[in-house]
C-alpha cells in the first residue's frame, strides 16, 4: 500500500459511496479502492453511511457478544480457542473436545473445572499426561 492510497481524494470518497450504494461488501470495496478493510469501515462511518452486515460474520449469527468480554488468559496452545469463542463455551466447563470440530455431533465436555486450567479433572490428566497423543 502506498501512501497515495490512503489519501481521500473527491474521487475516492465518490467511488467509495458508489460502491457500498451497490451493496459491495467492505472488503470488495478496499479491493477496489486498494485499501485496508479498516479504512474503508472507519471511513463509511464518518460519512455516516448506513452499516451492512460484515460477510465473514455470517457463519456466527448467533453469536451475540455486546461488548468486550473480560479476557481471561487464553492457553495459547488450546487448538479450538477460536471453536470456543465461537460457541460462547462457558469458562468454568470443561472444554476438552469431544468429536470432530467440523462435524454436527461436535460438543465439549463440560464437566467443572479445574481451577486453573481449560479441562476438568479427568480431562486434565489426559491433556497434561498423554503427551504421545498429541490432539
Ligand atoms: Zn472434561
């Protein structure tokens, strides 16, 4: 990206209200105008253009987080953080995977906690001791 192309032109700003008066998504249109995403959504925000749904969000519906939610530190290492997120897991469940991620039975464990840690009792042990079966 260079410079010139974050610069608002007339034009740009023309071109940007045309495009998302065609229904274009907020990525399609930082293609178009070879700019961020971010750019594009912070600026239809300050021309006061009327929001769209973002696309990427779609496959999330019925996620509905108000507003931040207090970040416990995370396991960097938990494979499904983003499944978790995506599910609202409660943090005092066990999360520990049971089934394929991308299949409909897919569910967690659920059981209670250990304090401290991402899994239950049972599922502790398993994470923290079967190292061979690295999942
Ligand atoms: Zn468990």
């Amino acid at each position: 990206m260079t410079d010139t192309a974050n610069a608002w032109t007339e034009e740009r700003l023309a071109e940007l209200r045309k495009l998302w008066d065609q229904g274009l998504s907020i990525s399609q249109i930082g293609d178009a105008l070879g700019v961020s995403r971010n750019a594009i959504a912070g600026k239809a925000h300050r021309m006061g253009l009327p929001k769209r749904p973002s696309p990427i969000s779609k496959s999330t519906s019925e996620t509905k987080k108000p507003a931040k939610p207090k970040a416990p530190v995370e396991p960097v290492n938990l494979p499904l953080r983003l499944e978790l997120r995506k599910l609202q897991w409660s943090r005092s469940k066990c999360c520990w995977p049971s089934g394929d991620p991308k299949l409909n039975g897919f569910s967690f464990c659920g059981d209670t906690i250990v304090p401290g840690k991402p899994y239950c009792l049972k599922h502790c042990e398993e994470a923290y001791t079967t190292s061979r079966d690295n999942r």
